[in-house]
C-alpha cells in the first residue's frame, strides 16, 4: 500500500479551492486579505528503528520545528491503536500540525525545510492536507490558534477538536470513546478521521474530513457522540477545548496507497 518515499504531489491548487468547496471570499471588509494556511502532516512508521526514531522525535524534533522560517502556532502530535480514538499509543503514526501566512509558503516549507524533509525520509508513507480556517473558537494552550478569514462554504469541509481532558474524569472520558470510534467508522460519509494528542490521555485531538456540513452534523448531533457532548457541557470533562472548521485547499502524498481527498470525489 505504500511506496517507501511517495513523490510530493498536489491534487489540487493551494491557490484554488477545492472542487467540492465553493464560496470561499478572501476579503475582510474591503481590503483583501491573505486567509491564513493549516497544514496537517502525517507520518506513517515501518519497521522497529523507524518508529523507535518517531518516538524518540516527539521531544527532539521540537527545537527543529520552532526554528522553521514563516511557522507559527505548531504542534507535534502521536496517535492511538485503530483510527486513533482509543488510549493506546500507536507507535506507527505521528503528525505535525502547523500553521503559516499562506499557501504557498506553507507548501514550500513542508517539501523544504530539514525538519519536514527529515519525517518524509524516514516514513514510509506521508500525507498533507492544506486548509484553510472559516470558524475557530477555544483556546489551544491558551493561544487562539487559527485566524478565519474566509466565509463558510457549503461544499466539503474538514473539522477538528481539541480537548484538555481533567484527570479526575479520564476513566469516563475513555470509556465513551470506542462507541463513537465505532459510529464514525462506520459512517460512510466521513473521508478521513484519526484521532491524534500531544500528551498521552490527557490530550485529545480529533480530526476529520466530510462532504458537506449535513453529513457531519449528522454524525455530532446523534447517537454516542451527542450523549458525549451532552456529559461534556453538563459534568465539565474539559479544562480547555477548541472548535475549528476549514475549506479544504489541497493535498500531498498518499494514505493507505491514495489521497482520502479521493473519496470526496466518489461522493
């Protein structure tokens, strides 16, 4: 399913949006803005010394990163066993979520800078999506992390969330987690899902793919995902959370042997 170094490619122009995405307006008032650029990397790890490198990367590969010229709020991430939303660390799969003053510096510095071209070295597969923030609300570390500047679109759209979970409710927390991992896996609508973390347990990042906002909604307003939600808002499980929503712009590399941007396309 993997090539050992997938050539970077992109499937669709930083520049343009995504065909599924329609509406996007760079303005802000009157004066034209440049809509600030999301990239999130994926590395996948085969073999015991490229992932023992991966690891041991989560504390050396910070230094590395807050040196990359034009980046801005970043985050090196690992995963967990299955899709990610499981609290068993996934010593295979880790991502890199940054931020960057726009498109094209964003996919010049993921195929450049030492640091990036060092992961894609390593791994045996790599995939970057490139987007860009239409809403965003919460704090990340105490930082507001994404600047929307575009409107909303009614095409495909990609979602994330991030929560510090309190330690006193982490057996509940997790314990909810395999029936919404088992609902979102068996959604069809969904293109990509993972769940990622900076600090194992404590930190739960999740992120997804959707063709319209519909179908996410589906998802989040039913089933063990809202009665989640609901315990969330009314026994107070998080000490800080973020909300974000983006347009999709385009992508590199490959996923399991293909772009997951692909299966917008079927839909």
């Amino acid at each position: 399913m993997i090539s050992a170094h997938p050539a970077w490619h992109f499937s669709r122009s930083a520049f343009q949006p995504s065909p599924h995405v329609s509406g996007l307006v760079y303005t802000i008032g009157e004066s034209e803005a440049v809509p600030q650029t999301v990239s999130l990397s994926f590395y996948r790890f085969s073999g015991l010394t490229a992932r023992i490198w991966a690891f041991a990367m989560m504390g050396l590969g910070r230094p590395g990163l807050s040196r990359t010229p034009d980046i801005g709020f970043w985050k090196l991430c690992g995963s967990g066993t299955g899709e990610g939303f499981t609290p068993i660390p996934n010593t295979a799969v880790y991502a890199i979520l940054a931020t960057w003053p726009d498109a094209e510096t964003a996919r010049d510095r993921i195929a450049n800078a030492p640091i990036y071209r060092r992961y894609s070295h390593r791994a045996a597969e790599s995939w970057t999506v490139f987007l860009t923030p239409t809403s965003a609300r919460g704090l990340w570390d105490g930082a507001e992390p994404f600047t929307p500047t575009v409107d909303a679109t009614t095409g495909s759209l990609a979602a994330l969330t991030c929560a510090r979970i309190k330690p006193r409710i982490l057996l509940r927390f997790w314990g909810r987690v395999p029936d919404i991992s088992a609902r979102i896996g068996a959604d069809s609508n969904v293109a990509f899902k993972i769940g990622i973390g900076e600090v194992p347990w404590l930190n739960q990042i999740t992120f997804s793919i959707w063709p319209s906002e519909s179908t996410m909604a589906a998802f989040a307003r039913t089933g063990p995902h809202a009665e989640a939600i609901r315990a969330v808002r009314s026994q107070g499980w998080f000490r800080e959370e973020l909300y974000a929503r983006f347009a999709i712009q385009s992508d590199s590399g490959t996923w399991n042997g293909t772009s997951p941007l692909n299966r917008l396309e079927a839909t």
